[in-house]
C-alpha cells in the first residue's frame, strides 16, 4: 500500500509552476542563502484521477460497494436530520434501488437520501478526497451531537465508478423545493454541474435523493447483467440497513442479526441466518455464540461452529480460507483476512462488525493491525468459550461428535497457539490404559490427574501411529500397567507435535514411556546391573545403533526395547520424517535419536545369552541370534528397520532353514528330479472364460456379410 501511495504523491506533484518573489516581496521566503522562490503545488488531475482509481482499488467489484454505501450514507443523514426537525422528513420511502439498461449501457442506482444541490455537487464531487460524510459528521460533533455511524469519511470512493465507466453522471436533488441538478464528467480532469433539463423524465419526478448514472464501457458488460448485480448485493450490501430492490424485488432482505439483542433472536432465526453465512450446505451448527465487545475497539460478532466440515478440510488445511467477514457498519470489508482469527479456528463461520475499525482510503486493507489483535483476541476467547460449554454440557455426545469433527484443530492451536495453549489442553479427548478396559470412554488431562497415584510424579503417555490395539499391546505400557500406573495413548500422528510443546500439566510433567527412565518405577539393582554389565558392552560391539545397553526396569514379559533419548526423535516422530515428500535426509540422520538396548533381567532368553556369551564370546551363533534379537526389539518398539531390513530378512530365513534342517539355504540345487506326476497336456487345459467379452451390438438393417464388402468400397 506504501507504493499506492508513493505513486499518488508523485501524481500530486507532478506539475509544479513557479511564483518568481523577490527581496522584500511578501511571496517571498528569506533563508540563510538568500532570497528563495515559493511554488504552488498543481496536479495533473486526470493523470491524479486514473492513479487514485487504479492503484487504490485491487477489484473493480468494488465500485458497487462504494456507491451502495454512499446512497446508504445519505439514507442515514435523511434519516437523522428527520429526528432533529420532523419537517425534514419528507414522505418519500428510505430505499436504494438499482435499474441496469443493456441497451444504453447505463446502470443506474438511486437513493432516496439527503439528496444535494449545486454548491454540495460541485464541492462533494469536484474536489477530490473531499468527503460529504466527513463534513457531516464534523457539524454533528459541533453540535454535541453522538451515536451517528457512518462509512464514507475519504471522499474517493465515489471515483471507483470509473474502474467501469467512461461517463458517469449524478442527478441530484436536495429538498423538496429545490432544483435538480446534474453532475457529469468523464475522468477527464473536468466536470460540469448543471441545473436538470426540462426533459430529464427522472430529474422532473425527483423529490429528494440521488442517481447515480454509470455508462458502462466495454469489457465490462457483466455489471449490466441481473444475475452479476444480485451477486455483489449479497457479497457487499447484504446487511445495509435500507432495502436494495431492483425490479421491484428487495435485494437485502437478510437482516443484520448481530445488531440485535442476544437475547431477543431465537434458534430458528439463528438456524436461518448460518444458511446465509454458510459456504457448505449443511444439517446446520453445532454450537453458536453471539457476542458485542466495548473498549479500544467496539464491535459486535457472531461466531458459529458448523455441524459439518467441507471433505477436503485437512487435505487443504495450510490454504483453508477463514469463514468470518469482517463488515465496518453492515459495510463488508473482507472474507479472506487471516489475521481475524488464528489458523486452527479457520473452521468458523459468522460476522464481525465494528463501527471503530480504521480502514484505509480503499476500505481494502486496514490503517492498523492494533485493532485486529484487539478483535482477534476477543473471537479466540469467545470461540474457546463456545467449545468449552460443549464440553461441559449434560449431553456427552455433543462433545464427542465435536471432538470427531474438530480434534485436529484443537492440536493444531495447542502447537500453534502459544497464548491460549492452556485454555486448550483440558480440551484434549484421548483413550487410555485404563479406559480400554473399562468404558471405552475418552477421557481428559483433568481427569487423568484425578486418578494419579498420591505419590506419582509423571504423567505418563505413549505415541503411535497404528491404532489403539498396537499401543495397547506395547512392551513399553506392561510394567506401568502392572503397577497400577494409567498410560495415555496418543494415536494421532499429530500427537507427536502437541506432546513437543507441552512438557507439564497441572504441575506434572509429561513422560513418554518410549523414552528414557520412568521416575516412578524403582531403578534395577545395582547387582543385575553389574552381571550384565559384560553382556551389555559385548553386545554394543555386534550392532553399531546400539548406544548402550542397561538393565530394564520397564519390562515384564518382553525380552527387550529399544528406547530413545530424552531429547531425540521417538519411533513415530522418525516414521513421521521419513514419509514426508520434502523430507531432508541429512536433518532425519541428525535427529535420529540414539538408541538404547533395554534388556529384562528376567526374560529366559537374556539369561541363555548372557551364560552363552560368558562361556564363549567368540560364538557367531551367538553374535547371530543377538543381532536378530535385536532387530525384533527394534520392530516391537515402533521403530523402522532400514539398513537393517535386508539382514533381518537373511537372518529369518537362516533361523527358518536351522528349524526345518534344510542345511545352508543359500545353496540352490542344480537339477531336480521330480516323481511320476500326471502332466496334462497344453490341448487338455481349457483357457478361462473371459466374462467381461464386449457386447457387439449389430442392426438388423446393417447387416453386412464380408464377401458384400469390395476393396474398392472402403475409402480413407
């Protein structure tokens, strides 16, 4: 916008005449060199027209904007001088109405506001960014008048018409008594203002108001199509506060419902009204709140949270539009500003509406971000409210099915959102060690706090990527359960990057039980610690992962896991990298957490290997069978074999071969000698019918046999 309005100063100071002053010369200026000139700034004003045009305004859709407002401003001055002196009130309906003619390529919009005379056409329009509203509002406030909001305070919004037009005319008449007058000019650096002729039909029957004439120019036929205009009825001028008709037909009949007192507007009316805001036909909303906010910005909203949410809402999420427009006084403004609301509410539908929201000469972007962040701030609090009390609501399905439909956006602004983070996490819904066994029921941080051991420190969780069963089923949840301690159960890829940053809740800190040591577990004996210790340091030198070997005290039926580091990536964080498209393998390798060998003192094979390992070291059935072990640990807890995927398969086939005695499996025989076997014949196998044949559809009339066809009759 900077650049807009570099170019527009640039316009305003592209002709610059001297005025000579001499010494003593009142035009003149004294410096300390000397006598200097003064200049009179002059413009360009067609070449100032066409850059205030073209550079302010982004789509030339808005011209029907900026003209509905201007004849919904002067309905508001009518409307208000009426309430000081009833005589001014006329008997004349407040109503804008649109008439488009083909034929002469004239659109007309007219009001039945305030109206103006000569000297307010030749003022309000002859000088540019001189603004009618502006003047309005400034005698009100002279007069200790309030509570008068209005739109049209630059004074440039009415030159928008000629993004479409060559020639815009405006007859206007202010009272019932006066004359008519026109204004006309064709963007070309003038205009005229003169009294309506006799054989103006429209002037002649004019009581008080305004048309507007804009000659549409070629390229732009479709703003003299009905269908276009209804369009930017509804898209604009939806809520004006005035009926727009257009053959006798009302154009806005959706009123503004926000307006209104919250308690005054029933189900029904607010059922009526998400139809109109809605994108996605629907079964309607889940939840709505309606709401008006006072302080450094006033504004009123309504916010709805739809039942249901467009097929591809998560495949598109990273572009997903938010569903919130932003009106100034019933006026819209925007449907695509992201700042509105953070990324994870995009889901909602409704209006915001303030009267003190500063906007820029175009009514595109706004002056400040101030005013938004304040806006923002509110919505966010107020939408979290909203899912809050269906949480908290008697009916436990309401939650759930939000819970099916939303849950992904929760996490999305428990990663994103750091302010309002905590407001989110007792949101979160998720299944758990003991849940599974019970219920079923998904249940919350709060409530898995409630049912902690009086001395546990942790809250425990585990992530993964293959369902429920599969977490269940860990080798990490067996001792924990064992003990009593509740495992909750992330099975969401997102999972992984809410549990990343959130460390604690409720003053417990959150443990992941695929990582390193659980703090409410007793540690291992410094006995088993030590006989194993050998076992261990061998082991490390058979596979290069393994970073170290130690005693578990996590296990009860498992042999061994294989753990992360505290501050690695875990199994599902490293599944996660790699199916990424964009992946970088270099990142990937420098993240790979290390890998510890946790092995259950118990288990019957660690004890056969360690007396194995103590009588011969050296045993390549041994080195063998403790890298396919191994790699088995490495499978059950989560992770990817990778680069040991084609020996793991080696391995098991090896393994395979021992079981069955077939020798060394790699040796293939040369020939074979196959027993007296019956051996049908290629004559004797019948092929497969094929039941998809093609129909072959021949009329009867058309029969043709191949001898009826010459050579000579088949032509290129």
């Amino acid at each position: 916008m900077w650049r807009h309005c570099f170019i527009l100063a640039l316009a305003l100071l592209g002709a610059i005449a001297p005025a000579q002053a001499t010494v003593g010369d009142s035009s003149g200026v004294e410096s300390s060199s000397g006598t200097s000139s003064e200049y009179a700034f002059e413009a360009n004003t067609n070449r100032l027209l066409d850059i205030l045009v073209h550079s302010l305004y982004s789509d030339r859709d808005v011209f029907f904007r900026e003209l509905i407002s201007n004849a919904a401003d002067a309905l508001d001055k009518r409307r208000f001088l009426s309430l000081q002196d009833p005589a001014q009130a006329g008997s004349a309906a407040y109503e804008i109405s649109i008439d488009a003619d083909p034929d002469s390529r004239i659109l007309r919009i007219r009001d039945t506001g305030i109206g103006m005379d000569e000297a307010d056409l030749r003022t309000n329009l002859g000088v540019i960014a001189k603004s009618g509203t502006a003047a309005f509002l400034e005698s009100l406030a002279g007069e200790g008048a309030s509570g008068v909001s209005q739109i049209g305070q630059f004074g440039v919004g009415f030159y928008s018409a000629f993004l479409v037009s060559d020639h815009v005319q405006v007859v206007s008449r202010k009272e019932e008594s006066a004359k008519p007058y026109v204004w006309e000019s064709s963007g070309s650096g003038t205009f005229s203002v003169s009294e309506a002729p006799g054989d103006d039909a429209f002037a002649a029957n004019l009581t008080r108001g305004t048309e507007i004439r804009v000659h549409v120019k070629e390229g732009a036929d479709e703003y003299l199509q009905e269908s276009k205009i209804k369009d930017l009825v509804k898209t604009y001028s939806e809520f004006i506060n005035f009926p727009i008709k257009m053959n006798d037909t009302v154009l806005n009949e959706a009123k503004a419902l926000w307006l209104r007192d919250p308690k005054e507007v029933t189900e029904e009316e607010h059922s009526e009204f998400f139809q109109v805001l809605s994108k996605y036909p629907g079964p309607g909303f889940m939840a709505h709140s309606h709401f008006s906010a006072e302080g450094d910005v006033d504004f009123k909203a309504v916010l709805y949270i739809p039942s249901v949410l467009p097929p591809d809402f998560y495949d598109t999420f990273a572009s997903v539009k938010a569903s919130l427009k932003l009106y100034v006084r019933r006026v819209f403004i925007s449907d695509s500003l992201q700042d509105l609301v953070p990324n994870w509410l995009r889901f909602l539908v409704g209006v915001v509406d303030s009267d003190s929201l500063p906007l820029n000469v175009s009514r595109e972007v706004l002056q400040a971000t101030e005013g938004i962040k304040v806006i923002k701030k509110k919505v966010v609090r107020k939408a979290i409210d909203m899912i809050k009390k269906l949480a908290s609501d008697e009916d436990p399905t309401k939650y759930d099915a939000f819970w099916k439909m939303y849950g992904k956006t929760i996490k999305m602004g428990i990663i994103e959102d750091q302010s309002n983070r905590r407001r989110l996490l007792p949101l979160l819904r998720f299944q758990t060690s003991l849940t599974t066994k019970t219920d079923g029921n998904a249940t919350t941080l709060d409530e898995y706090v409630s049912r902690m051991k009086e001395d546990q420190t942790s809250i425990y969780y585990l992530v993964g990527s293959d369902g429920i069963d599969e977490l269940k089923r860990s080798p990490f949840v067996e001792m924990l359960d064992a003990k009593g301690f509740e495992v909750i159960f992330f099975d969401d890829p997102l999972d992984e990057y809410v549990t990343g940053h959130v460390t604690e809740y409720e003053g417990k800190t959150l443990s992941n039980v695929s990582k390193d040591s659980l703090a409410d577990i007793d540690k291992p004996s410094k006995k088993a610690s030590a006989y194993f210790k050998g076992l261990g340091d061998w082991w490390k030198k058979q596979v290069d992962d393994i970073s170290s070997v130690r005693v578990s005290n996590r296990l009860a039926s498992a042999p061994c896991v294989v753990v992360s580091g505290k501050f690695g990536w875990s199994a599902t964080m490293e599944k996660i990298a790699k199916l990424q498209a964009l992946a970088d393998p270099s990142r990937a390798a420098m993240m790979k957490s290390p890998r510890i060998l946790e092995i259950n003192p118990k288990h019957p094979l660690v004890q056969e290997m360690r007396k194995r390992w103590e009588a011969d070291p050296e045993d390549a059935d041994l080195a063998a069978n403790s890298k396919l072990l191994y790699e088995t640990c490495l499978l059950n807890s989560g992770f990817l074999l990778d680069e040991h995927l084609q020996s793991h398969s080696e391995r098991i086939i090896q393994l395979l071969g021992a079981d069955l005695q077939v020798g060394d499996v790699s040796l293939m025989l040369d020939e074979i000698e196959y027993p007296d076997v019956k051996v049908e014949d290629d004559e004797d196998v019948k092929p497969a019918e094929d039941t998809m044949e093609p129909e072959v559809v021949v009329n009867k009339d058309d029969d043709v046999k191949d001898d009826d066809v010459k050579d000579d009759d088949v032509k290129d």
